[in-house]
C-alpha cells in the first residue's frame, strides 16, 4: 500500500471545489488518512517545488501556492500514487482530459487546482515535509473486504 500527498490547492479552495475533489478520492475507494488546511510558507513551497527553482514559471507558483490557504491530504491505497495521477490529469487545465479533476473542474494552465506526489520517493519527501508533526491515521474501515480483494496473497 503506498501513501501518496494530494494538495487541493488555493484555487479549489477558493472556488468552493474541496468537496466534490474529495468525494471522488473517497467513491474511488482510496483511504484518506489524513487532512489537514493550512497556509504554506514561503520556505515550505521552495522546498516542495525545488525541482521546478529557475523556471519561468517558478516565481508565480511559489506566489500562487502561498497566496490563500490549501487542503492537504494522505491517501493511501494499492498504487495510490498513479492512480491519484491519473484522478488529476494532465498538468495543464487547457489540456487534461474530461473525466479528470484538472479537465473537468478548470481551464487554467498554472491555476490547476490539485498537486500529487509523482513517484514514491517523491510521496515518502513529501509526506515528510507536510505531515512532519503527525495526523497520519491509522484507519481500519469496515468496508475494506469490499474495497479490494483479499482471496489472493495480497490484496487486488
Ligand atoms: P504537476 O503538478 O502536474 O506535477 P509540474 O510540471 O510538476 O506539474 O509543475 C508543478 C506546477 O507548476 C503545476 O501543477 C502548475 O501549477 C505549475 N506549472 C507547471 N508548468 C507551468 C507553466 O508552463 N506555466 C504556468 N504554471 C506551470
Ligand atoms: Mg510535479
């Protein structure tokens, strides 16, 4: 089971999206196992986005991800990560497909409303950088025999 970190970001709060993103992490069948707003800092969006530091584009994503606060969630499930991806679609909302978050909720291309860990050691960094003091919960729900299979040596 992989533990990925979604952010909705100061758009999809904003604009009154929380919910409904929530609700299709949650229909999906994924486990949120922790959520948290927040406001981030100057120095924790640096860190977080430090791969993107020299770009055109870096200054306004720094501006934008610390201008308003954010959700931050843990979602855990069998290849939470991809999936999660996959949920988000493509980077840009002028080109993610309908169906996904990004595609159906917005058409900005910096203004994309979610972030997603896109590889594990991306996730275990940034579940570090964002759940460091804790509120990781350990869920066990009722509904987990109907969720995946659990016939086989692991759960499918
Ligand atoms: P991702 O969020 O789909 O992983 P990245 O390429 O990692 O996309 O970029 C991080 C964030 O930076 C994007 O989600 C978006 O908010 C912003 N961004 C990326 N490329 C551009 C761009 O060309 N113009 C404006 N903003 C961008
Ligand atoms: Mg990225």
């Amino acid at each position: 089971m992989e533990t990925t970190l979604i952010i909705l970001k100061p758009d999809a709060v904003q604009r009154g999206l929380m919910g409904k993103i929530i609700t299709r992490f949650e229909e999906k069948g994924l486990k949120i196992v922790g959520m948290k707003m927040m406001t981030i800092s100057q120095d924790l969006a640096g860190t977080h986005y430090a791969a993107h530091k020299g770009k055109p584009f870096y200054d306004g994503l720094v501006k934008f991800m610390t201008s308003s606060p954010v959700l931050v969630m843990a979602i855990m499930g069998n290849d939470a990560i991809t999936i999660c991806r996959k949920m988000m679609g493509a980077t840009f909302g002028s080109k993610a497909e309908p169906g996904t978050i990004r595609g159906d909720f917005g058409v900005s291309n910096s203004f994309n409303l979610i972030h997603g860990s896109d590889s594990p050691e991306a996730a275990e960094k940034e579940m570090g950088l964002f759940f460091a003091d804790g509120g990781v919960q350990k869920l066990d729900r009722a509904i987990e025999q109907w969720v995946y299979d659990f016939g086989k040596a692991s759960p499918e």
